[in-house]
C-alpha cells in the first residue's frame, strides 16, 4: 500500500505542475520569462534537465535503494516530456535538433530503467531488448535515412503513444516491485510497446500522398482478420481486430485531406468501411445471435451499406450539412454498438441491438464526427494519455480475460462519443 500512495502521490503533484505551467504559459510575462532564461526553460534545456533527472532517479532507485524518492523524481521527469512540448508551441522555440533530441531523450528516461526491471525478473528480457533495438534502429539509423532524403523525423503519434505508455511501464514496474498483489501485465504493456515503436518507424518512410491510403488498407487487413477469428469462434479477438481497424480509419481521412491521396483512395475506403464495419460485425451477429440470427446479419449489412451509399452519393454533396457532421450514426459506431452488445448481452437479444444500430446508422439524426470536429477540440497532450490509457486497460482485459468487461468498455466509448457530440452539432 505505501508503494501505491508514493506513486499516487507523484502522480498528483506531477500532474498539477503540469496544470500549472501550462496555465502559465498562457501568460505573456511568463512567456517572456521563458525567452529571457533560455538556458533552463528553452525545450532543448528541459529535454537535458529530465534527462538527468532520470539518471538521478535510476540511481537512486537501483543503486542507492532510496526508492520512494526515485518514483518522485522520474515523476516529474516524465511529466516535463509534456512541458518541453508544450513551451516549443506556446513560445515558438521548436529546432530541428529538437525534433532529434526529444524523443532521443525520451528513450534515455524510459529504457534504462526497464531494462534494469527486466533483469529482476519482472519483465521478459527478450521483450526488453526487442524493445531496445527498435528504438536505437529508429533513432540513429531510420533518422539518418530520413535526413539523407530531406524528410522530417519528428515524432509520430505512434511514437508519442508508445513514449507515454513507456512512462507509465516504468512506474508500474516499481508498483510490481514494491507491492504484492498486483495483476501482472508487464509483458502484455511492453508488446504494446513495441508494436507502436515499430509502427512509428515504418510510418516515417511512407509517403505523404500514400499515408491514408496505408491507413485504409490496414483497416482492411483488421477487417478480414476479424472474419477469419469469427469463423474460428474467437469472437473477443476478432472485434478487438475491427476496434484497430476503426484506429486506422479514424486517422485515414484526416491524412488524405492534409497531404492527399490517390484517385483510389475513396474506393479503399469505402471497401475497407463495408468489411470492418458491415461484415465483420454482421458475421459476429450471425454465429453469435441464434438461429435467426443470419437474417439479422443480412440487415445490418443492408443498413451499413445504405449508410455507406448515402454518405457518398447524398450527404457529401449537401450544403445544408455542416463540415463533419454525419446524418446519421456513422457505421464505425454502429459497429462499436453491435460488437459491445455481442459480449455481455444473451444471444437471444442481439438481433434487437442489431436493429438499433442499423435503425441509427439509416436515420437522419447528426452526428459528430469524432476525428474531424471532437479530436480538434481535445488538447493534444490529454488525447495522448487517453491513447496511453486505452492500451493499459485493454492490456488488462486482454491479461485477466475478462470478455464482459470488455464488451462494457466498448459500449461505454460509444455511449460517451454519441452523447458528448451532441454539444459538437451546429444547427
């Protein structure tokens, strides 16, 4: 229990300094100050100060044994990846080295004491170590590449996903270290890990103009993946295969409208929408509803593909719609709705939600839609630990098989979504 206060303690006080100087920020005298002390506030000098913060703190917690004053002190050191961030945009100090040294920085927070936590027995340390090698590949060797072909390597949001998750790993381990009865999921965090370094990665060598056409194709991937876990009875995979998918569609317009796209990346889209979110949905409703349930999967993959047609041939042209309301439930909801519904209700009412949902997706009621108008409104730093979050939680159902609360977490985004955009719509 004292190792969870401590921890909570940090956590808190970490947090409200992060408040605090974002508050201030807002200030122009605090601005002002920032510029005039260069030497301990400019991005690049907090990027050194939480760098020795964190070798400090390593010391302290390996070596010396002090462990409560080491949380603290890696604490604040994470917190300040955010305030570095934060005084780069508010006081227009962003560098090309900082783009370089930032994540570099990140890495030399995060690693070490992983590493050390892998070796006492608390993580896998092969896992460890592939988590290593990704990150010096991606810091020296892909960056290299990437100045050579006059590319940025700024940090991707993969990338700042997979920092934050990393900060967070590092705390946990010590919460395993100093606590008995804690749910072990280290290795289960630390793949997540590693699959968004990775991706982090191999984003920065893709093409601008090809990016949201990547993104629709693995959403398409997700999509025949989950029908392929389907035919097999693995239901919980499978809608966690069309939940990643919706990942990548969230992203794959907002991409093509910033750098563009191929004249086929509309039909991709499109395709990949009808598979992820009419069939892949409609067969869990299938093998999982009864009897009767093939006729139901017949109608909601008739509504989703009316939904689809709609927007395409009707809703994109009107004038009386605003920029990123949808008329009507957009199907990736539609398809949370079903897929929700699908592990915590009995096979007997899931037909009955199916109408729902299709009733939804096939009415004129606006909606928000979530990446266009709800994600704009949302600070970025929060929509990152909301990411970071959402991976420790599903790392936790995905480690304890709890396939209801997995359902229940699915329903509740969807709920919020569906409610909080209501204060989104312009009338």
């Amino acid at each position: 229990m004292e190792r969870l206060l401590t921890i909570a303690a940090a956590a808190a006080i970490g947090t409200g300094f992060y408040l605090w100087f974002s508050a201030m920020l807002r200030r122009p005298a605090f601005r002002q100050f920032i510029a005039d002390h260069q030497w301990l506030l400019h991005p690049n000098s907090i990027c050194y100060w939480r760098t020795a913060m964190a070798l400090v703190g390593f010391v302290l917690y390996f070596g010396v044994g002090w462990q409560s004053i080491a949380i603290y002190i890696f604490t604040f050191a994470a917190i300040l990846d955010g305030v570095d961030g934060i005084v780069a945009r508010s006081c227009n100090m962003a560098t090309k080295l900082g783009e370089w040294l930032d994540p570099l920085c990140d890495k030399l927070t995060y690693l070490p004491p992983l590493i050390a936590f892998a070796y006492l027995g608390i993580m896998s340390v092969e896992l460890v170590w592939a988590l290593v090698a990704v990150e010096v590949v991606g810091q020296f060797f892909a960056r290299h590449i990437l100045a050579r072909l006059k590319i940025s390597g700024a940090a991707n949001n993969f990338g700042k996903i997979k920092a934050i998750i990393c900060f967070a790993l590092v705390i946990y381990c010590a919460l395993l270290h100093g606590q008995s009865g804690v749910i072990d999921m280290g290795n289960e965090v630390l793949i997540a890990c590693l699959v968004l370094a990775a991706a982090s990665v191999a984003c920065k060598f893709i093409p601008n103009r090809l990016y949201a056409d990547s993104l629709s194709t693995l959403n398409f991937i997700c999509g025949v993946a989950s029908l392929v876990l389907t035919y097999n009875h693995r239901f919980a995979w499978a809608i966690f295969a069309i939940i990643v998918g919706q990942l990548f569609d969230l992203f794959d317009g907002r991409m093509a409208e910033k750098h563009g796209g191929t004249k086929y990346g509309p039909y991709l889209d499109d395709v990949a929408d009808f598979v992820s979110f009419g069939l892949s949905p409609a067969y869990v409703v299938t093998l999982k509803g009864g009897s009767w349930a093939w006729i139901f999967g017949l109608i909601y993959i008739a509504g989703v593909a009316y939904r689809l047609i709609r927007f395409v041939q009707v809703d994109k042209k009107r004038t009386d719609l605003p920029y990123g309301i949808f008329n009507g439930l957009p199907s990736p909801a539609g398809a949370l709705v079903v897929l929700g519904a699908a592990l915590v209700v009995p096979p007997q009412y899931l037909w009955l939600v199916a109408l729902i949902s299709v009733g939804l997706m096939v009415s004129t009621v606006r909606f928000a839609h979530f990446g266009r108008v709800i994600l704009k409104e949302i600070p970025k730093p929060l929509f990152f630990v909301a990411c970071a979050a959402m991976v420790l939680v599903i790392s936790y159902i995905l480690k304890t098989r709890n396939v209801e609360m997995f359902g229940s977490l699915i329903l509740f985004t969807v709920l919020t979504y569906m409610v909080a955009g209501r204060r989104y719509l312009k009338k």
